[in-house]
C-alpha cells in the first residue's frame, strides 16, 4: 500500500502543479523550466544521501540515468512546443496517447503481466480519462499539423522513460535518480533559454511570480519523490493509469479556487476515473492479501510437521 500512496502523493503534487503553472501564465516557458526543475532538484539533492545506492551502481549505470535525463528534458520541449502549435483540445487529447502507449509496452516490449480481471477498470479509468480532458472536442480540421506530431512524441517519450526509471530506480535509489534527472532539465532549458528565449526575462521576473513557481517547484520535488518511488514498486502501466487522476485535482481546484466552471461531462470523467483507479488499486490488496495468506497457512503447516 506503501507505493500506491507514493503515487497519490505524486499525483496532488502535480495537480497541485498545473495550477500554480497556470498562475505563472505570463513567465516564459523556458524560465519557468529552470526555476521549477533547480528548486526540485536542490531539495532531492538534499533529500537524496539517505537512499542508499548498490555499490557500483552509478558507474555502471551512469549512461541509463543521462537518458532518463535526456528523454525526460526532451519529452518536456516536445509538450511545451507542440502546445504552442496546435490547439488546446488537440494537446489535451493526443496527450493521453502516453498511456496508449504505455500499454503497448508493457505488453509487448517489456513483458508486464496485465491479468484479464483488469481490463474493464482500465477501459473505465481510460474513458474518463477522455471524458475530463474532453477528448470529444478534437480539433478534426487541424489535425495533421507539426504539434500534433511533438505532443504524440513527447507522450511516447513519457512512456518509455517510465519503463528506464523503473530499471535505475532500484539500484541507483529512486530520489538520487530524480534529482539526476532534474539538473539535466536544468541545464536542457538554460541552453534552450539562450537560444531561443529571452535571456533578459530573468530580470523582469516579479517577485509574486518567483514565488509561485518556487512553490511548484516544491510540488515538484514531492512529484519526484513519490512517482519515482512508486514506479521502483508497480507496474508502469498501472503507475500511468493511476496518474491520470492528476487533472482530476486540477479540475476540481480550478473550480473551488479559480471558480472555473464544472461541466456534467467532466463531472462524469472524475467518478469514471477515481472509480478506475481505486479498483485497480482494491483488486490489488486483494491479491496481495491472499499471497500473504498463503504464505501463513504454508508456515504454520511447516511448524505443525
């Protein structure tokens, strides 16, 4: 149970994230990309010398954990750039494509056992998935363009990176491997500021907006923290589908703190994906409760011979 309140823990975070972003609208992308990610990765950094890593470790996995830091920074530029170049609705719904994606993976590629039982509550979480980011509202007559294309690669980029942080997290320690992953964003985003962005925005930065994206670069720090330690754990495919919970909290928060309006539809897309998601995570207590179980009856029959 442990891991899945890591996962809900990175799932506020985010949420929580979306919206201090959304307040911060006005600071260019490629800024608000170095505050958060440097106030995330100082706090793991600090965070990071009490999880022990296998000896060696680094050394040999070094090159795994600068492409979880070059997947990741190149996935983010992908979101914020096709974002730019297509429409909302286009972004909101070819953004689900990464648990599409992270499916496909786990069943074909990396071999993660999806057991039948399962599917309908990913069909449910996965349909109010589409419902809450109003997928029915695709934007048809601009669809081709280049930003479709960078946002269908930036969710492939999330799902494959998934699957490398799963491998690294164990021996490297989930938190040393986040806040590794964070100073290659940094550094991705410094270069890509002084290429392309406005060096000189650092300085007409207010300190209202500093503020808030420190804050989220708090909630950042918590993200890490907890999806990191909950992919070490879970299965990547259910680790995705739990997520998806994240614009639930954002919806729900825009509407209690921004007053932004609630629609029926939405309504009906968080029941759909909490009731997904808690009965992933029911149907697997069960499980595990029955393992242990067995694993008692087996003791106490080994004691009693």
């Amino acid at each position: 149970m442990k891991s899945y309140l890591y996962i809900i823990a990175a799932t506020l975070a985010l949420a929580i994230e979306y919206l201090l972003i959304k307040a911060a609208k006005d600071v260019p992308v490629y800024l608000v990309g170095m505050i958060v990610f440097s106030t995330a990765g100082t706090l793991l950094a600090v965070v990071a010398p009490r999880q022990k890593a296998v000896s060696g470790a680094w050394k040999r996995l070094l090159p795994g954990a600068f492409a979880v830091g070059i997947i990741g920074s190149c996935c983010n530029l992908l979101w914020i750039n096709g974002t730019r170049l297509t429409s909302v609705a286009n972004a909101s719904a070819l953004g689900r494509m990464d648990v599409v994606f992270t499916l496909f993976l786990s069943a074909l590629i990396f071999k993660e056992k999806i057991p039948r039982r399962i599917w309908p509550f990913i069909g449910i979480t996965l349909f109010g998935g589409t419902l809450l980011v109003q997928v029915f509202n695709l934007d048809i007559m601009s669809m081709g363009n280049i930003g479709d294309g960078l946002i269908i690669g930036g969710a492939f980029m999330l799902s494959l990176n998934s699957f490398i942080i799963k491998r690294l997290s164990a021996p490297l320690g989930p938190v040393r491997l986040a806040a590794f992953n964070c100073g290659i964003n940094v550094l991705v985003f410094a270069i890509a500021m002084i290429f392309w962005g406005d060096v000189n925005s650092i300085l007409e930065l207010s300190g209202k907006s500093c503020l808030t994206l420190l804050l989220c670069g708090v909630c950042s720090f918590v993200f890490f923290a907890g999806y990191y330690s909950g992919v070490r754990e879970l299965p990547v495919w259910k680790v995705r589908l739990i997520a998806l919970a994240a614009p639930v909290f954002t919806v729900l928060g825009g509407w209690m703190i921004l007053e932004e309006t609630l629609s029926g539809q939405s309504f009906i897309g968080i029941v759909l994906v909490l009731t997904g998601a808690a009965a992933l995570i029911k149907i697997n207590d069960k499980k595990e409760l029955t393992k242990t179980k067995v694993k008692q009856w087996k003791k106490k029959k080994l004691l009693v011979n």
